[in-house]
C-alpha cells in the first residue's frame, strides 16, 4: 500500500469495495448505488476515470469476462485490500475521536 495513501473519496472506497467480486463498470455503478443506499451514484465518466487511476495504483486489476468477453471486468488486488483496510483504520479513528469529544472525554 502506498505509504501516504491520503483519505479515500467515498466513490473510490465504495468501487474498491465493489470489486471484492469482480465487475464490469455498470456493474460496479449498481454495486456502489446499492452499497450506500443510494447516496453515492457514480457516472461514467468518473467511474472509468477511477478505474484507470485505480489500475494506475495497482490496486485493482482488469480481466476479461462478462458478455461472451466483450466487456472488461475489474478485481481488487491485494494492494487494494490493504489501502481499503488502512481507510477502515482512519475511519475508525475518526469516529472514535469523534465520541470522545463530543462525549466529553477529551477537554
């Protein structure tokens, strides 16, 4: 995983967790719109241009499938995994942080 890896944006967060299964893009659109609830939609043009940089990483990978090969599908590697479990990490801090101040553990 990159060592300064930064904050997540939530689309990029959600496609990666989208693609513990693999997926071509319209897939991974549903997969996120169902993950959040409906609150994060995707577009194309942002979707494919998360793709490409997500690839760029290393942290997910194309493969060839779905319609008879004619669509590409996408799959986390193992990089993947680990920079979506470093932002499980910084969200948890984030939060528990969060509870200590507003419940008045921290000064």
């Amino acid at each position: 995983m990159d060592e300064m890896q930064g904050a997540l944006t939530e689309g990029v967060y959600y496609t990666l967790l989208a693609l513990y299964r693999p997926l071509h893009g319209y897939g991974i659109m549903q997969t996120v719109r169902s993950l959040s609830g409906g609150r994060v939609t995707l577009g194309a043009g942002t979707l494919y241009g998360a793709l490409f940089a997500l690839v760029e990483k290393g942290w997910i990978r194309p493969r060839e499938g779905g319609a008879g090969g004619r669509r590409k599908e996408y799959e986390i590697t193992q990089r993947g995994r680990a920079a979506v479990k470093a932002e499980i990490k910084r969200l948890e801090e984030l939060l528990e942080n969060g509870k200590k101040i507003d419940g008045g553990e921290i000064q």
